[in-house]
C-alpha cells in the first residue's frame, strides 16, 4: 500500500503555502474519484453460496478500508457469466425474473451491491458465485495499492492540484492551472479505462 504522502512530491512543489493535511486530503479525494471512474483497484469478493430462496445476493468485500463500486467480473463455479443489462435480458428471456436453471449463463444489477445470477441457479451451492469487485478508498483510507499508484500517480496527482488550484481565495488559488490540471486528470481516467479493456 503506498500512502498519501507519496503523492507529495508530485503535488507540492505547484503550491505556495498549502499545509501536507490539505493536499493530503485531496490526493484521497481525487484517488476516490479516479477510482470511481476507471476500474483501476479490483478486489474478489466474497464467494457467494446460492440458494434456493434467493434471487440476487450481497455482494461482500473482506478488504478494508475500501468501497464497492460494482462488481466487474463474475463466474458461476468457475464458469465465467456474461453481464446483460435487465433490459437486455429482457430481449433474451420472456420474463428473466422468473426463469431458473441448474447453471446461469449471465449475470446482472438491479442495485450496485447486489448481484443477480440469470438464469437463478436452481440448485443449492456453496461458494458456487465468485469473482471481483472494483473498489475505491474510503474517506479515512490511508492509501491506494502499489500498482494503482505505480500506473497512475500522475493522473490522481492532477486531480489533487485541480482541486487545490481551483479552491477560492488562497495563495496557491490559480484558475488556468486548476482547468489544465482537470483535463489532465479527465484524460488519464480515460486512459486507464481504455487500458483495463485492453485497447
């Protein structure tokens, strides 16, 4: 885990004045918003056993420190499901909601922490659902991963110094190099993006 520190050679020779806590506090928050956006930070989640009661099921992270995003990649005991939005499986399956199997082939969400196998398993399976998560730091993380800050430190470097830039009435404020930094941050979420669908 690399912490926010690390981030301040990169942030604090731009500013004039800006104390370690704020551009701390605003590393955290750009890393949280770049990891919002780009699905640079994946974690499993906890294996889901599914019943024979249940249509979607929790999805549970055991890192700490973190929040889930979405889930991203989802197998059905060792199978890998296919994400469908429910409108599409809607073009799939007359009434998907209702439809059940020994093996589902897909995967959707209804709400961003729950998961809904498609067709529902009818089967009793412990673990049988695995898979990852994105994630993204908490509001009292201390840092991001080796390889989210090796790959990207320039980017949620941006971030923290638009922020900073752009707040009103301080010595370091400066609205040109706020709006620079901003499209810099925004470009390499794009590219991180680009870069996890191996474009």
């Amino acid at each position: 885990m690399r912490p926010w520190q690390d981030f301040y050679n990169h942030v604090v020779t731009h500013l004039k004045g800006a104390t370690l806590p704020v551009i701390s506090n605003e590393v955290r928050n750009a890393a949280i918003e770049f990891c919002e956006r780009a699905p640079v930070w994946t974690v499993p989640f906890v294996p889901i056993t599914v019943t024979l009661t249940d249509l979607d099921y929790p999805i549970n992270i055991a890192e700490v420190d973190v929040v889930l995003v979405k889930a991203v990649d989802v197998w059905y005991i060792g199978t890998e499901l296919v994400y469908k939005t429910p409108g599409e499986l809607a073009t799939i399956f007359n009434k998907w909601v209702a439809k059940s199997a020994v093996a589902p082939e897909f995967w959707t969400q209804m709400i961003f922490n729950r998961l809904w196998p498609v067709p529902s398993p009818n089967v009793v399976i412990a673990d049988a659902i695995t898979g990852l998560a994105q994630v993204k730091p908490t509001d009292d993380a201390d840092g991001v991963p080796d390889e989210v800050f090796q790959q990207w430190y320039r980017g949620i470097s941006s971030g923290a110094l638009s922020r900073l830039f752009l707040m009103p009435n301080k010595p370091w404020t400066n609205g040109e190099l706020g709006v620079f930094h901003a499209k810099a941050f925004d470009m390499a979420i794009d590219a991180a993006i680009m870069k996890v669908r191996g474009q």
